[in-house]
C-alpha cells in the first residue's frame, strides 16, 4: 500500500545516524519528507544525511544529545526555523545496558534513563508545543518489547522503555483533542549493531531465534531476526493517512516472539 500524508512534511528523526534510525530517517525521505537527522554522533549522522541528499532526498544532520533538555529546545526551533512546521517526530535514539541489577552501575541506570526516556520526554514535549498550535501532527516513539515482558540481564533497558511506552500512551491522551497521534512501535530482536554487540560469535543470531529457556527468553516464531527496514516501514504507517484513525497504540513487531494474545 501506498503510504500518504508523508510527503511535503518536516520530520525528526533520533538516533538516525545507524540502524533503526538510519532506516527510518531513509524511508521518510524517499517518500518525500524534509528529514532532520539527529543524534549524538554528528559525524555519522552527517554521512547518513549525505548519502540521502546525494539521491535527490532532503535531508540535514544535526548533532544533539537528547538528554539534554536545552539543547533539544533550541534543536527543534532551528529545524522549524530552517525547514518548517515539524508534522513528525519519530522517537528512535536509544541506549542498552546489560547485565544484571546487582552489576548495573548508577552511571548505567541513570544514562540509560535519560536517553530512552528523558529524551523521548525533551523531544515529544519540544515538538507537541508546535504541533498543538497547528493542531496536526504524528509522534512515533520506537520501544521494545522488552518494555512488556521481563529480560534477565536487561532491567534497565526494560524498564526505561516501559516508561516511555506509557508516556508516549499518556501523551497521545492529552494530545488527541489536537488531532495530534502519539503511537509505539515495539521491535523484537533486530539486526542492527546494537543486537549484535549482545552476541558472543557469529551464531548470535541463531541463538537469539532459538530462544534461551535457561533464561525464560522464548524464540522468534518466524524464525528470523526483523530487519531495520521492517521496524520502519511499521514507524512510517504509524505516521501516514493510513494511520489517521489510531493513535495510543503499541505495535509489536517481533515476529511472534512475545506472544502476544
């Protein structure tokens, strides 16, 4: 289906500098967004935006760390400001701190806090004050579905999207009267750098599509790993017309692996 509604837009995008970001960043573009590109490696993020641009799409870098409230404030005024009313806003930077409560430092709790869910809180609060004027707008807020089923070893991370999930719910509430959609996309395991920093050899990834009983982790019954294109081709319908009529809602794509009823 054709997505509708994204082209002629103004769009953030976290984390678009690797993986889930990367592809989301690209499929807005090649629909015909206006795409901010942001994140904390600047650099990298240059080379996403330049190899976009040199394909004829739209796209501009921007350095920010999204924990950083000022420094999100002034972010979104100079994308409004360079590009337009900001239509979408697509939530993806993340962190993952593994291992288990009595290993986790406070450093590791409180930075895994602050960019999952401090930042989506800056960046959703920054934009949703525009977006409430012009009463329209789509936010996308990329979690986990680790935010809805307990992972040994992963506390932190489970916990900081949980939250983010039920701001992002709690914000579509008060945003909804605006006409304005907040919505999830919860990722299983997906091949992205961050997946594969957890392996320990190059069968990761069967293992991972196993499952670990030891750890009461069920596997993936499509028995595949999801792609960075599949979580953002779900982040892009969220944001489309097709879309127009959802909003509060958590979007599992797993291939099957929480089992959800």
């Amino acid at each position: 289906m054709n997505r509708t509604g994204i082209g002629g837009t103004v769009a953030i995008v976290t984390g678009a500098a690797q993986g889930i970001g990367a592809a989301v960043a690209t499929a807005l573009a090649e629909l015909g967004a206006t795409v901010a590109a942001v994140d904390r490696d600047g650099e990298q993020a240059e080379t996403v935006a330049a190899e976009l641009t040199g394909k004829g799409h739209a796209v501009h870098a921007y350095r920010a760390d999204v924990a950083d409230a000022a420094t999100v404030n002034e972010l979104v005024e100079r994308v409004e400001s360079a590009h337009g009313p900001v239509d979408i806003l697509a939530n993806v930077a993340g962190v993952l701190q593994v291992g288990t409560v009595q290993e986790l430092t406070d450093e590791d709790w409180h930075r895994t806090f602050a960019v999952n869910t401090t930042g989506v809180f800056n960046l959703s609060r920054a934009v949703s004050k525009h977006m409430i004027r012009r009463k329209r707008g789509a936010i996308v807020t990329v979690s986990s579905n680790a935010a809805g089923v307990p992972r040994h070893g992963m506390s932190a991370y489970a916990a900081s999207k949980a939250a983010a999930t039920l701001f992002t719910k709690s914000l579509g509430l008060e945003l909804a009267e605006y006409g304005i959609r907040c919505n999830v996309v919860a990722p299983g395991s997906t091949d992205t750098e961050m997946q594969r920093g957890m392996w320990e050899d190059e069968r990761g990834a069967e293992r991972v599509i196993a499952g670990a009983p030891e750890t009461f982790k069920a596997g993936i019954p499509l028995r595949k790993l999801a792609t960075p294109e599949d979580i953002a081709d779900a982040v892009v319908f969220l944001a489309s017309d097709q879309a127009g009529h959802i909003t509060m809602h958590d979007l599992y794509v797993d291939g099957g692996a929480t089992l959800r009823a």
